[in-house]
C-alpha cells in the first residue's frame, strides 16, 4: 500500500540544552565518583525517559531533603531549590551538588540584590513550578509577589511603587511576558527589571523555531512532558502562531494519529528536557504511517556548554 506523503518541517534548536546536559551529566558523574545510590531532590529534569535511565543506574528520585539519608550525596536539580534547602543540606553535613542551570542561578542572584536593596520582588511565573519556588526562596517568605497574566498586574498591593523590581521564570511564553513586563512598568513606572531578560536563550530559541514553522504546517507535534513549562510553552506558541492543531506528546505511543488525519506538513519540536532520542522515535513512527520528508528549519546555532561544578570535575577528566 502507499504511504500518504508527509513533509516534516523539523524545528532547529529544539531538545536538549546546555542547562539540561549539564544536570544529567551531574548525576552520571557523581554515580561515578560514589557510586550508587545518589539521591536527587525533584526530577532532574522535566522528562521520564531521562529520569528512568538515570533511576536504572543508580539515582534515587525524592521530592524533600528530609527523603534523603546524611550519608549519601544529594543533587539539586536544574529547577533550583530555595535557599533553605542548600542550608540545611550545609548543616546535616550531607555531600551536596548544584544542579540548578547558571542561568536559573542568574535570576536566583539578582532577587537576593534585589531584596538586599530594600525592593520589593514581582515574580512572573508558574505557581508551584519548582523554578517560580527556588526563585522566591532566594528571599524571605512573602517578601516576593506571584503574578501569572496581565490581568494579575492590576490587583497588585505592592508596599512602595518606588521600590519595586522583578525577575521571571526562564520558560516562559516570550510573548506573554513582554506583554506582563509592559503592563507592570505602565502601572509602576519605576519598576527595575533585568539588563537583559530572565527568559533563557533555550525557550526564546526554541518559541523561535516553533514561530517559524507554524503558519507553514497542518499539525505540530512537541515532545515534552505535561509538567516542562517549556514543552507547554511551545504547543501555545504553536497555535497562537498559526496551527491551532498542536498536541504534546511524551513518546511516539502518545500520538493522536486522528489529528494528522488529511495533513501534508507536520512540524516536529521538542523541549529542552527531551532527548533526541524521542525525536528519531517519532520520526520512524512517522515513517511508518507516511512517505516523509524531512525540511529541516533552523533559526538558531546552539554553542552554549556550562562548566561541571569543581567536585565533579576529576571524575569528568577520567571519564
Ligand atoms: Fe537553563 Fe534554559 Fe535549559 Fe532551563 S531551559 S535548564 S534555564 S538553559
């Protein structure tokens, strides 16, 4: 029987980036140097397939410090952890590595200047994201105010208008936050916010890409996991761009094959927590439905690489 054929118009960057490398690497390094079992508080990253493969060499998954034995080492992950976390690691005297990405770190570092100087933090992210949780952990409980949509700006109680500054979460929509940051600086004037924004170059990179597709295709795939910001942030980015009919997929089993049904171009991207593993097992899943084609569409060249910290260095320079 003949295949339909199908033009996959393959997003480029997508997948991994170098916050996300970093922090595996982390965990395979520190499995190196102590062996098994190191424990890690939260998911790595935002990715099952990932967390999996680690859990099969030896981490331990947990979602608390208090899960985690004095004995063995604990890694943080990528998200970053609030400031208490690290300090009562620091007093039960347990080995404990950072893996929260430098660029998460940056935001970290500018709400601790902040709050130091007397400003009143706004954060714009996800509630209950582990991210949006670390940040405002940089400072004291209630001392950092939420907000989600434009909508949030005008219910806002802030303490001094003079004094105020924001930070955000670095997976969000590119376009929804300029839309917040320009309705905060509206009401409040004053307000200071990053020289350059928090949103990392991975998400605007990859929303890019996704941008760049979408008026062109019939269907966008986006492998992620429900709870990566990231990955939701691309199937929105998707349909608001022109194709309303985007679907999140974890593996090749999860896709809504009716949803293709009749489409000639297919777009095809994945967060930065899915490996490129996931993308070839959509491809051949793909491939074994129709006569595909790959166009790929590339708006970025990708270099960035972050340093591993120094405890694990030795074991990087042997492996
Ligand atoms: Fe770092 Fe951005 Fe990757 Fe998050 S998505 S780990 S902030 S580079």
């Amino acid at each position: 029987m003949t295949k339909p054929p199908l033009t996959l118009h393959l997003a480029a960057p997508r997948g991994f980036c170098a916050g996300v490398d970093r922090a595996i690497k982390i965990v395979e390094l520190a499995l190196k140097k102590w062996g098994a079992p190191v424990y890690v508080r939260h998911e790595i990253v935002h990715n099952r397939y990932v967390v999996d493969g680690l859990r099969a060499k030896g981490a331990v998954f947990v979602e608390e410090l208090d899960e985690c034995p004095n004995d063995r080492p604990v890694i943080f992950s990528a998200h970053g952890v609030p400031k208490s976390v690290p300090e009562e690691a620091a007093r039960r005297n347990m080995i404990a590595v950072d893996a929260t990405c430098p660029l998460v770190t940056k935001v970290h570092l500018e709400t601790q200047r902040h709050h130091e100087q007397g400003r009143q933090l706004i954060m714009i992210g996800h509630a209950g994201h582990p991210e949006t949780v670390g940040t405002m952990g940089q400072a004291p409980e209630g001392a950092v105010l939420l907000i989600e949509t434009v909508e949030d700006v005008a219910t806002l109680q802030v303490a001094d208008p003079d004094r105020l500054a924001y930070v955000t979460q670095t997976t969000l929509s590119v376009d929804d936050t300029a839309e917040i940051v320009a309705a905060l600086q509206a009401r409040f004037p004053g307000i200071e916010g990053p020289a350059r924004e928090d949103i990392c170059y991975a998400t605007t990179n990859r929303q890019a890409a996704v941008k760049a597709i979408a008026p062109k295709i019939d269907a966008l795939i986006v492998i992620g996991a429900p709870n990566s910001s990231n990955s939701l942030r691309l199937v929105e980015v998707g349909r608001t761009g022109g194709c309303p009919n985007a679907q999140l997929v974890q593996r090749a089993g999860d896709i809504d094959w009716a949803a293709l049904e009749g489409a000639r171009d297919v777009g095809l991207t994945a967060g930065a927590s899915a490996p490129e593993a996931l993308v070839n097992e959509v491809i051949d899943a793909l491939r074994d439905c129709f006569d595909v084609t790959v166009e790929l569409v590339e708006t970025a060249v990708e270099r960035i690489e972050f340093k591993i910290p120094k405890a694990l260095r030795e074991a990087e320079e042997a492996a």
